[in-house]
C-alpha cells in the first residue's frame, strides 16, 4: 500500500482538532491488513491511549454477524429465509400492526397483513422500528411502560408494527429476533453461538456480550456531544447481565476482530483457511433482498441518540442481508453494491467487493451519525481509496 502516511494525517488531525477524543481504524485486503492505526484517549482527562486492541461498543454493527449466524443455520436447514418466522419463535405471531391511538391515548392495533419472514426481519422490511427514529414507538412505550431496547429487557421486544412486513422499509429491531431465531434453531444462547460457529473459527477472541476484566481494562468509554460541540464522557454501557443478549446492538469488539470478520467476507465465507459460510451464501447475502423498496433517512425523534442518518443523499440504497448496500459508486471511492454500516456510538464499517478492501474505523460517540465522526470516516476513507491507486 503506498502512502499510510495520508490515513494517519486525517485520523491524528481529528484527534489534534479535539473533533473525536479517540479512533481505532484498520483497513484490509482479501489477502492482508495493509492500515493499522490508533489516536487519540480511551477516555478524555485519562491517560489511556487508544490502541489497536481497545474494545469498543460496536452496537450495531453486531447485526452482520447475527445475519451470518442466521445465514450459517439456513445453509443446514434450520431456518429458511421466507417460511414464518413465528414457527420457530412463536412470540412473533403476538406482533400486530399500530394504526394509531384512540382519543384516550389507547394504543389502536390490528393483525398484519401478512407472516413475517426471516427476510423481513434481516432486510428491516418486517415492520419493526426502533424508538430513536419512531414518535409512534416512544409514545407506545410511555403508554405500556415498556423500556427503552438498550435495557435488553424482553419487554423491548413487545413493540408493535409499524406496517405489514414487506410493505416499506423502517430501521428496526428485526435483528434482535433474528438472534431470538438464531437460539431457538441451534438450542444454543447467541453468544454460545458466536463463540463457536463464528469466532473461535476465525480467530476472533475479544468480540463478546459480556466484558472480561481484561476487555475491560481496555475498554474506550462512550463520549456525548455538548450543544457547544465539546464532549463529556457518558455512564452508558449496556447491562452486562441482559436478560436477552441483543442480536441487533449488544457485542463490545475491537477493530482487530471486526476486520477479520470483513476479511471473510472479502474471501467468500473462508478466512486463513477456515469456511464459515459457502461462497454462494456469501453472494446472496451481498444482494439486494427487498426488490423495489429503497432505504429511506432516518428522521431522528430522540437527539440525544441519533441525529438525522443519511449516508448517500440523493442515491438509491437497498439492503442486503444484513448490509446497506449503495447502488453507485461514492464521492470516496467505494464502488457501487458494496456492503456497509454502524453502529450508534459512531463506528462504522464497509466491506468492497469489487476492490476487495474493507475498512473499520471506531470512536464513541453519542449521539448516532456524529457530524464529526462521520466527516472523519469519509475523509478517512477517501484517503484510504487514495492510497489504493
């Protein structure tokens, strides 16, 4: 690779710039790591420096690896994309449509249209939503008492929908019951799963649900961004005793890990020698699954979590199983049908295909689609496509 130099310059200036207080980046080939950088602090006023090895919350960029998980059990026929999801986790067939609330505040439902699939649930088609970009579900929480998902009560779970599955696509909770399916097709809980159908294969050892005290001796702390623009460092961590183990948003992970998972996806399903999932389930995850239906932005109805998410304004994006995939080329260089996404404390992935190069670039930050976080990734990957040609 010819010019590292130009990656380190952008990620050091956003750290000088006090724009982020730290950021982990790595970039890979389908054949070798050929960007490894860390700037910045684990926690600002401390002394621990960013490394390459710091755990993060990667939220939800957890929900690619709940899809291959998915994907592994529907290779063996555990699971099948388009039968009734509700079969295998019966608490689905409760799910029904909101229409609306009743003059008293009472919450108007109705049953849907029509089963929810596994598809549904990994394509966010299914109906689910999620609180941060839906006044309807903050109101129907208030109205039922139910918490907010990042509590990883069960009760999170008993949102309505928001429409019938397969009717529009709406960021959701979808992935949470794809990790319900997921456990109740092998018999395992889905960090079981994971340790021993994807991460002990791939040599992923410091990804998990549960911090151990050496992840948390390296733990980077979540930062929330002031009205001034500065930053101070948040309490939030998810529950480290849930009472699910949330398939859409719960893994602490590191960029070393992450990438190795992205490098499998470079290679087909196979990394150093190992297969984890079949090459063409590989090339069907990669595909759109949700035909005519775009992606939309996601309109932020809690500041404090999200601001307004968009990542190609103006460009038709559609979703694989389980990526956002943008349908032309981009101003950075990624090429057209890559895969890509985050996670809520801005972290932030894509994997390309076609160049074969995938990249991880970790902050914390609060809240979602930070607009300095999400300057530096695209300066950050602009750089790294730079240095590719």
């Amino acid at each position: 690779m010819a010019n590292t130099q130009a990656i380190d310059q952008v990620l050091r200036r956003a750290v000088n710039a006090q724009e982020v207080p730290g950021v982990v980046a790595m970039v890979a080939t389908d054949r070798e790591v050929i960007y490894e950088g860390a700037f910045g602090k684990c926690e600002l006023g401390k002394d621990a420096a960013m490394t390459p090895d710091t755990v993060v919350w990667i939220a939800s960029m957890t929900k690619a690896i709940t899809a291959a998980a998915a994907m592994q059990l529907v290779e063996r026929g555990a699971l099948k994309l388009d039968s009734p999801a509700a079969e295998v986790v019966p608490a689905l067939a409760k799910a029904q449509v909101l229409e609306g609330f009743d003059t008293s505040g009472k919450p108007q439902l109705r049953l849907p249209k029509r089963a929810m699939t596994l598809r549904h649930l990994l394509t966010h088609t299914s109906g689910f939503g999620y609180e941060m970009w839906s006044a309807d579900i903050v109101k129907y929480q208030a109205v039922m008492g139910i918490p907010s998902i990042t509590t990883c009560e069960e009760a999170t779970l008993t949102i309505p929908l928001l429409f019938d599955p397969g009717e529009r696509w709406e960021y959701g909770i979808g992935i949470d019951w794809v990790g319900k399916l997921v456990e109740a097709a092998s018999g395992q809980k889905l960090g079981d799963y994971f340790q021993q159908h994807l991460f002990t294969p791939l040599g992923i050892n410091n990804t998990s649900f549960k911090l151990s005290s050496s992840q948390r001796a390296r733990l980077a702390r979540v930062h929330a961004r002031q009205e001034d623009d500065s930053l101070v460092v948040s309490p939030f961590e998810i529950p480290q005793e849930p009472q699910f183990q949330m398939g859409g948003g719960g893994l602490y992970s590191t960029a070393q890990d992450y990438i190795r998972f992205t490098r499998m996806m470079l290679n087909r399903g196979t990394f150093n020698g190992t297969q984890v999932l079949k090459p063409e389930t590989v090339h069907t995850m990669s595909q759109n699954h949700m035909g005519d239906i775009d992606c939309v932005e996601m309109k932020t109805v809690m500041p404090a979590r999200s601001n307004d998410a968009n990542f190609f304004p103006g460009m038709k994006q559609k979703w694989g199983l389980s990526f956002l995939i943008n349908t032309l080329p981009t101003p950075q260089g990624r090429s057209a049908g890559s895969l890509a996404w985050a996670g809520l404390a801005n972290t932030y992935y894509w994997i390309d295909l076609t160049e074969r190069v995938a990249g991880v670039l970790l902050t914390q930050i609060l809240p979602f689609f930070d607009h300095q976080a999400i300057k530096l990734f695209r300066a950050y990957e602009t750089a790294v496509y730079a240095s590719l040609h």
